[in-house]
C-alpha cells in the first residue's frame, strides 16, 4: 500500500486540523500545529489540509463544519484542563491550552453531530472521551495496574515514535477490526502519559493495550467514520528509504480519506440538488 496520490484536477475533501494555542519563548503568540499531521492528511489521506485555530468562541463552529469533508484532531505537548472532565488540579507547572479546549472540545460535538468523519490522535482522542463526557487518568503510570506509557526523553524524535513500546488488541467486529484484518494483535508506539479513566457515553472500545488500558474507540451509530488512537499512527507511517514500514498506520488514514471523500461527495450531491 502507498501513499493516497491526490488528484489535483479534482477537488479534494477539505479536512480541518486543529492547531494549539502557544507562546514561543520570548516571542509573539503562535497558533502551531506539527508538519507530520498537515503532511498525513494530505499524503496519507489525500486530503486539503485546513488549519484551524484555536480562538475558542470566536470561530463559528456550525459554519465551521458544514465546510468541512473531516476533522483530524492531532496530538500535543499539554494536557486538557482537568476542570473539563471535573478532574483533581493538575501539579503545578502542567503543561496547558485553554485556547485550545474552548475551540475543541465544542467542536468535536459539532462534527459528531453533523456526520463529519474524525481521526483523533493521542491528545485528540484524549479530547473526544472527555467532549462527550468521559474523564482521564492524568498520571497512567501512577495507575495500579497499567505499563509507564510515556516515551523515553532520553532518546531522539525518531527513536521515541519509531519504537514499537506495546501490543494492542483489535476488537472483533468493530471499525478498526474492519480497516485491519490481517491480525487482532499489532504492536503500535507509545507516547502519553495521560489515558482513559471513564469511556465517555455512545463510545465503544476499539482496542486495548497489554495492560488493560483503552488505546481506541469509535463512536456508536456515528453517521460516519468517527475514530480514534492514543498512538501516533501520523509518524513516519509512508514507505520510503530509511523508513519503517508502517502499514497499519497507513491503513488507518487511509480509511479517514476514503470517509472524507465520501462526506465530500454527499455534501456537493446535497449543494446541487438544494
């Protein structure tokens, strides 16, 4: 499987990601959002990426998501504010972005609302249990029970996203089941130290990992494709020289691309016969 080759005389499905709020130090404020998550929807899912601020009250969300063929929601270095998901105070000095969570966790209700497919990752996913009110562990690894799920700092960028730290198991039947039927068990990377306490209401558990904790869900009787991963399947997932080889991870944008276009067809079919 290569990578989705966008057609440029066609249109393409028009898929937002959400941008952090933050200040650089000793700088202006920055709405920024990873290269790796722009490049996954356009080459990945061959898609046009829309960045999305993080200005809170100030987007018109409904308008915002009738544009809009699919929502990636990426991952971040903060953590939602725990006030969100009636959550004890965060340690002093953690790492937040209340711009981000007022623009977010509205619009995942939205999107969800008006059949607008979503691929949650890490932080994303993390926003989707607790938008449609689920609650999260802020410490996994001070967790009776559960593996230390954050990456190892002393290494570099690549060897922390390219280590396969942990297995996860595909449940039978559901959407992930259904984009990989090649094997129940895959090996995925590991870089979070914040998980899933309570699985939001009208969520189902796609997969866990080794240690019991929810590493995916879907979104019951969405009107389309509504994952997602607490890895990071945006990594490095194309083939190429000097690239691991991540097919799962391809497969997975793949099918986000495949309901976005499909979104985008049923959008125009509905402009033209309005």
């Amino acid at each position: 499987m290569t990578a989705v080759q966008p057609q440029h005389s066609l249109s393409l499905p028009l898929i937002g990601v959400n941008a952090c709020s933050q200040r650089l130090p000793e700088k202006h404020p920055f709405f920024i959002v990873g290269e790796k998550y722009v490049r996954s929807v356009a080459e990945g899912a061959g898609g046009l990426p829309l960045v999305i601020p993080a200005l809170g009250d100030q987007i018109p969300i409904d308008q915002l998501v009738t544009q809009l063929d699919g929502l990636l929601l990426t991952g971040s270095p903060s953590n939602i504010e725990p006030h969100h998901y009636q959550g004890e105070p965060s340690d002093p000095g953690s790492e937040h972005d209340p711009n981000r969570d007022a623009t977010t966790l509205p619009l995942v209700r939205a999107a969800v609302s008006a059949g607008v497919p979503i691929l949650g990752i890490c932080r994303g996913f993390q926003e989707m249990n607790v938008a449609l009110g689920g609650t999260l562990h802020q410490k996994v690894h001070e967790v009776e029970g559960y593996h230390d799920h954050r990456e190892d700092k002393t290494t570099s960028i690549t060897e922390q996203y390219n280590t396969l730290a942990h297995s996860i198991t595909i449940q039978q039947g559901g959407v992930l089941a259904n984009i990989w039927s090649t094997s129940s068990e895959v090996m995925v990377n590991s870089l979070h130290g914040q998980g899933i306490k309570d699985l939001a209401p009208g969520l189902e558990v796609e997969a866990f990992a080794d240690d019991g904790l929810i590493e995916a869900f879907s979104v019951k009787h969405a009107r389309q494709f509504a994952l997602a991963v607490q890895w990071h399947p945006e990594w490095q997932w194309h083939p190429g020289e000097g690239v691991g080889e991540f097919p799962f991870y391809r497969a997975i944008l793949k099918a986000f691309g495949d309901a976005c276009r499909q979104r985008q067809q049923q959008r125009i079919a509905n402009q033209q016969t309005a």
